[in-house]
C-alpha cells in the first residue's frame, strides 16, 4: 500500500512538526520519513516559528499542549501573516474537547486529529490524502 | 285683569279715606267752636279783673308794647322817640284790658303826644272818669284818640248775653255735626259689610267648586274635570283653576304611566329582595370566614414564630430583601459567614451593601440574582461553576452557591436568598478539574507512544520480527488500546459526575449516526462477521436536536457491547420508533443475556455480569454506567429486557423534542 502512495507522489513535500515529546517526534520522523516527506522537527512554537523565518513546509504537524506560547498562539500567530495565511495546518493532539476543535477549525485547520485515537499510519494517509487533494494545498504549492 | 287683592285693598283704601277726612272736618269745626267757646269763657273769668286795671298799649308801628305800667318803658319809648321824627309815623294809644280789648285808644302823630293822653286819659282813668267816650279834638290835626265811656258791668253783661246765645248756637251746630258723623260711618260701615259678603260669597263659591273636584280627584275619580266658568275666569281663580286642570292632567298621565311601570317596579323589588337574601348569605358567610381567619391568624402567629427560629438557626446564609432588594431580614448564618451584623445591613440595598461578584466582575443591578429573580419570577440556582464569590470587607473573598427564590404572593413581593461558603467545595473542584486535564494529557501522551511504536514494531518497521515477537507485540498494542479506552472512559465519567458536562443540541439523523458509528466498529464487526440492520418508524426519521457526541457515546457503548457478547456471524437488530411523547431507540443483540441475579446492578460502576467476564475479560464495566449517566442527564430513561443465552434488547428513550441545552464546561470528548 505505501509503495503505491509513493509512486503517485512526484515532488517530496516538506512537512514541519511541531511536538514536544520527544518519543513521539522519534516516530512520527521515522513514519514520514519512511513516507517520503521532508521532515522538519520543533518541540516547541517559538523554535517552529524561527525554522518558518528560513523553510516553506507543505504543512504543519501541530500539537497544542507544549510548555511555551503553545499551538493556539503559533497558529494564531501566523495566521496573521499573508505568506502562512492559507498555509495547510493539522492539529494533532491528545485533547479532544469540543472548544479546542472548535477554535482550530476557526483557524483554518484542515483537521484535528486525537492523538490516542488513531494509528500513526492513519494520520499518515490523511495529509496525504490532503495535500494530493486539498484546494488550499494546491494553490499553496502554486505559490 | 285686576286681581282679587288690587280690588279688595283699594276698596279699603276709599272706605278709610272718607272716613279720615270726614273726621278731620268734625275735628276742625269742633276745634273752632271749642276755641270760641274757650274766649267767651275766658271773658267772663276776666269779668272783675277789667274794673281794676287798664292796660296801655303804646303801638310803635313795629308791633307795639302792651303794658300796664308804661313808665317801666321810658327807656324804651325814648329810644323809639329818637327815630321818630325820621319815620314820620303815627301813635295810636289804645287803652286795653287784659285781653287786649281796647278801653280807649289814642293816635298822636309824636310818642310825646302820646304819652301825654296817656297821662291825661290816666288821670281821668284814675280820678274814677265815667266818662269814656270818643274825642276827636283835632280832627284835622294828627293826634287822635278815642275814649270809651261806658259802664263796665253794663258791658260785660252785654257781653255775657252775647255769649250765652253764642254757647247755644255753638251746641246747635254741634249736635248737628255728631249727627252727620253717625249717619256717615253707620253707612260706611254697612257698605263694608255689604261689600265683603258679596265679595267674599263670590270668591269662596269658586274655591267650594274647586275644592270639592280636588276631593273627588283625591278620591280617586279621575273622570272629573275643572269647570269651563272657572277655567274662563281671569283672576287668580282663573289661573288657579286652569292650573289645577293641568295638574290633573299631569297626574292622569303620571298614574297612567305608574300602572304602565308597576309590573317593572315588581320585578325589580322581586329582584332586589333575592339579592337581599344573597346578600345576607355572603354576610353570614363573611362572618364565618372572619372567625376563622382570626384563628388562622392565631396559628399564624405560632407558626411564625417557629420559622423565624428555624430560619435563624439553619446552617445556611438566609437573606429576605423586598421588591427593592431593600434587606428585610438576615439570619445568624448569614451574619456570621458575612462577618456583618443585621444592624449594619437591615433596610439597605442587598446589591450595594454585600458584594457580590462573578469571576471578578462585581454584579450590578442588571446581572445580580435578586434582581434576576424579581424579574423573571423564577428560583435562581447557582452552581460552583459559576464562580460566585462574596467579597469582604475584610478583603476574605471566598466561593459561594446562592439559591434565590420569589416570595410569591399576587405578585413577587421580595426575594429569599440562600448562601453557603463554598470555598472548601471551590477547592476540591479545582483538584478535581486539574486531576481530569492532567490525567487527559499526562496519561495519554505516553499511552500515545506505546501505541504508535507498537504499531510500528508490527508493521516491520524497525525490522521484520518473527511471528511470536509479532504477537507479543499485538498483546502491547491491544492492552494499550484498552488503557486508552479506559483512560478515555474514566475521564468521560469523571466530567458527567462533576455536572461538567455541557449538551449542545443540534439537528441530528438517527439512522445516519448510527451508522456512522457502525462504520468506526466496521474492524470488529467485520471480524466477527456479524451484520447490522437498522429499522426506523417511520422511514425517514424525523432530525431532533440533539448532543452530537453524547447520542454518539451512547450508540457506540450499546453497539460495541451488542458486536462483543454476540456470537459470530450474529445479526445485531436496531430499531428507531416514536413511542407517544418519546422516541425509543433498541438494540437488539442474540449474545450471551443477563442472568437474572445480575440484572439489578447491571448499570452499577464496574459491575460486570459473571458470564460477560468469562468471555470478554478486558471489560471495563463502566460503558453501561457511563451510558446510564448520559441518558439519564438529557432526562431519557435506559432500560433492558435480557434471556440468559438468547440475547438482550437496550431501549433508551430522548424527548421528542430532543436534548435542551445544559451549561457545562466541557464536552464529552477528551
């Protein structure tokens, strides 16, 4: 099954992650880069905002609940910029309280994902399925 | 017309008036003779008086002096004199008696001449001179004076005769006079009499007439009327008649127009007798209730009395403000958890003199439970969620939970308030409520990673693994899921028992949900090849409001039980109807049943049946708790019917109108 993605995927597209635990980053690098993306790891929103200063992710990987700003501040924050306006973000957190979904998807998100929840191959195919298919992500790219 | 009076009083009038100036006349004739009569008299009274003295009387042109003794004049006669010559008047000497009848009189046309006769005359006077006649010595001359020689008896007599014939012919002409005077009133008065009996037979010939058809009228004979003569009359008879003749007009029609309303009249008076009696009743009633109400008032008094103590001695902060939010009265409670006494607040506005607030808002007029209450007429609860606090003057703030209830009569006439220091509950809720997101994401974060590198351990990619590695792996990966579930679950639990819990209602399909959740349980499902099928009554269901994730939690506990106790290849029935005000939801499994013995304690917390712990180990035994909970707080009812070995069939029921719309901090989701 993931050979197929991959032959349909012609361009490697980057992905920023921003997650403070670190045994979670470990797997999540592993998955995606076995997925073929481009990874780029923050464990927390301050160091993800000075890796958006230099790199253009394809999409961001958001967790909510991380010592700092926190997600909610990040994405507020650069929703507030043109560049990262539209820019494709999925949270992926523990929390599934109906205010925090709410509030993410006010903010543009194309999904929020329960961590617990859902296998790790499973938030995989989503943003894949995202970014091959999503309007937003397609004009992103355009850009 | 001349009216009866006008005539009567100017009849009067003449009467009177004749007979005044007839009496006037008889007067002044009678007063004329008298006054003779009274001279002649007089004369004879003077009789001797004339023998002895002569009275002079010196005329001076200017009235005269009459004395008898002249030289007490001199004086006076000289002054006269003096003017004498300018004047050129003439003296007359006139000798006089007492009454002015002349003895003699002399003229001289000088006062001195005059005096002269007068000494002369009395000297002769005095010397007894008989002789008393008239001289006229100078008969041309100016002086001239006159004498009287006569005997005075002679004249006197004369006199005398005189008078006698005159008193008889003065008796005469009086006798005369009563004469007339007595024929004149006798026939007056007669005329009177005349007069005012034919007057007064006319007049009270009318009156009879007409007073005699009153007395027919009064008798009640009504065909009678005035009579033309009198009405034609155009007097005050006249007029009265005519007047009468209109009042009996007046009273045919008046007594026409009574017998006409008489029948009204005995209605009414039946009516009003019946209200009378009506009337009595709801007095009598009155009195009764009176009587009571003083008795009640008596036990009104006790009971009274014994709320006030009951109401001082509870626990709780009571505060009653009026329809002002003016503080009418204050517990001991209230005093004491307030730190106040009810002398410093009694009458005061609760709003300004006890600081409410919420969060950190202090609460006005507009937001304040009182004035809520009075507003809407509805009890006022708060919960801890609501973050009340009372601040002090001290500077102690500290949580509250406030009930406020109307004091209902016709209208809201003030507001009962109930309080307690909550700061304790406000503690143990913030543990609690810190327990819950520290649990969430502290116990689930590594539960996330064990499950995300197992996962990856059995899909090879750290390396393929041999078959018994795999399914150790699998046994992780499985007993990880369970954790999640159950973390998931307690927490769920956790909100629904804390009243945390908000429902959101929106439109919702039945049959689209439930199939939604058959589609997450599509992997256990397909695994024990069973199947299921969803009935609806009718087809489509109608959308209801409703909590998207607390009718979810709900289907998928049932459904995943139904799959889990069922034997392979099973059917799993779910059937959707209305049932009058509710609408059932039943799901209808072929599974191993509830025995008997357990039925009761099914939907305790951690209660599992011993055959569903046989069989399904891993049970947590808190899905059916949790599911009881969530149903019963959208106020449906959950309920089963279960053969041991056949199956059991869960209904829950949800108003048809659908969930309404709780408060809460959270929602189910975690």
């Amino acid at each position: 099954m993931t050979s197929e993605i991959k032959k349909k995927i012609p361009v490697k597209k980057t992905i920023l992650v921003v997650e403070d635990e670190a045994p979670l980053q470990d797997a999540i690098k592993l998955k995606l880069q076995r997925e073929r993306f481009r990874y780029l790891p923050a464990t927390t929103a301050e160091e993800a905002l000075t890796i958006l200063e230099k790199e253009k992710p394809d999409l961001i990987w958001l967790d909510l609940l991380m010592p700092g700003m926190g997600g909610f501040a990040f994405l507020e924050k650069i929703r507030q910029n043109p560049a990262y306006r539209d820019l494709p973000v999925v949270i992926v957190s523990v929390s599934a309280s109906p205010e925090k979904i709410r509030r993410a998807f006010e903010l543009n998100v194309f999904d929020y994902l329960v961590k617990s929840h859902y296998k790790l191959d499973d938030i995989i195919k989503r943003i894949r399925g995202f970014i091959v298919k999503s309007p937003s992500g397609q004009s992103y790219e355009r850009n | 017309m001349k009216s009866i009076k006008t005539k009567t009083i100017s009849a009067f009038l003449a009467v009177i008036g004749v007979m005044i100036i007839l009496i006037a006349l008889i007067i002044v004739v009678n007063l004329g003779l008298t006054n003779r009569y009274k001279q002649i008299n007089e004369n004879i009274v003077y009789e001797q008086a004339l023998k002895d003295e002569v009275w002079l009387l010196v005329e001076d042109g200017y009235g005269g002096i009459k004395t008898n003794d002249y030289s007490k004049y001199t004086g006076r006669l000289k002054k006269i004199l003096e003017i004498e010559n300018t004047l050129n008047s003439r003296f007359t000497a006139t000798a006089v008696d007492k009454e002015s009848k002349v003895a003699y009189r002399s003229v001289r046309n000088s006062l001195t001449a005059v005096i002269a006769v007068i000494e002369e005359t009395k000297k002769d006077w005095e010397e007894g001179g008989e002789l008393i006649g008239t001289s006229e010595t100078f008969q041309d001359a100016i002086l001239k004076f006159e004498f009287v020689k006569q005997n005075t008896t002679d004249l006197l007599l004369a006199e005398t005769k005189n008078i006698a014939k005159v008193t008889q012919d003065i008796k005469k002409i009086q006798t005369f006079f009563f004469l007339i005077v007595g024929i004149i009133v006798f026939l007056v008065t007669l005329i009177l009499v005349v007069f005012s009996f034919v007057f007064t037979k006319k007049i009270s010939g009318s009156i009879i007439e007409l007073s005699e058809t009153a007395r027919r009228i009064s008798e009640g004979d009504l065909k009678i009327s005035v009579s033309g003569a009198l009405l034609e009359r155009k007097d005050e008879i006249g007029s009265l008649s005519k007047s009468f003749a209109l009042m009996v007009n007046n009273l045919k029609e008046k007594i026409k127009a009574l017998e006409f309303s008489g029948k009204e009249l005995d209605k009414k008076v039946e009516e009003i007798s019946a209200n009378n009696r009506e009337l009595e009743k709801t007095k009598t009633a009155m009195v009764n209730l009176l009587e009571d109400a003083n008795i009640l008032e008596t036990s009104l008094k006790k009971e009274r009395d014994r709320i006030r103590t009951i109401v001082s001695s509870i626990g709780e902060g009571i505060i009653v403000v009026d329809k002002k939010n003016k503080i009418t009265l204050i517990n001991q409670s209230a005093e004491k958890i307030l730190e106040i006494t009810a002398a410093e607040v009694l009458g005061h506005d609760i709003v300004k003199v006890i600081p409410l607030y919420s969060g950190l808002e202090r609460m006005t007029l507009d937001n304040h439970p009182v004035a809520k209450v009075l507003q809407t007429g509805k009890i006022f609860f708060s919960s801890l969620k609501d973050n009340l606090y009372f601040q002090l003057s001290s500077g102690r703030r500290f949580s509250t939970i406030i009930m406020a209830a109307p004091i209902l009569g016709e209208k809201i006439s003030g507001v009962v308030l109930m309080f307690r220091d909550a700061s304790e509950e406000k503690e143990l809720d913030e543990a609690r409520t810190g327990f819950i997101s520290v649990a969430s994401h502290q116990l689930r974060t590594p539960l996330t990673s064990m499950r995300w590198f197992s996962e990856m351990l059995i899909d090879g990619d750290a390396g393929e693994i041999n078959e018994d590695q795999k399914h150790f792996v699998e046994r992780i990966y499985q007993g990880t899921e369970r954790m999640i579930n159950l973390v998931n679950l307690l927490l769920q639990i956790a909100r629904v028992e804390a009243g945390r819990l908000k429902i959101e209602p929106v439109p919702i399909d039945f049959k689209n949900t439930t199939q939604g959740v058959i589609s997450m349980l599509r992997v256990s499902l397909e695994e024990k090849k069973q199947k299921v099928v969803i009935k609806t009554d009718p087809d489509p269901f109608p959308v209801i409001p409703m909590d998207q994730e607390v009718i979810w939690q709900v289907i998928q506990n049932l459904l995943s039980n139904a799959s889990r106790y069922s034997p392979a290849k099973a059917t799993i029935s779910i059937s959707i109807s209305q049932k009058g005000e509710f609408i059932e939801y039943a799901v209808k499994d072929t599974g191993i049943g509830i025995p008997k013995k357990y039925q009761k304690r099914i939907f305790e917390e951690f209660y599992r049946a011993e055959n569903a712990l046989k069989l399904v180990p891993e049970g947590s035994g808190l899905g059916l708790y949790l599911v009881r909970m969530l149903v019963e707080r959208w106020g449906g009812k959950i309920w089963f019917e279960s053969e041991e070995g056949k199956g059991t069939t869960f209904y829950f029921n949800i108003p048809v109108q659908g969930m309404k719309y709780k408060e809460g901090e959270v929602g189910l989701g975690v």
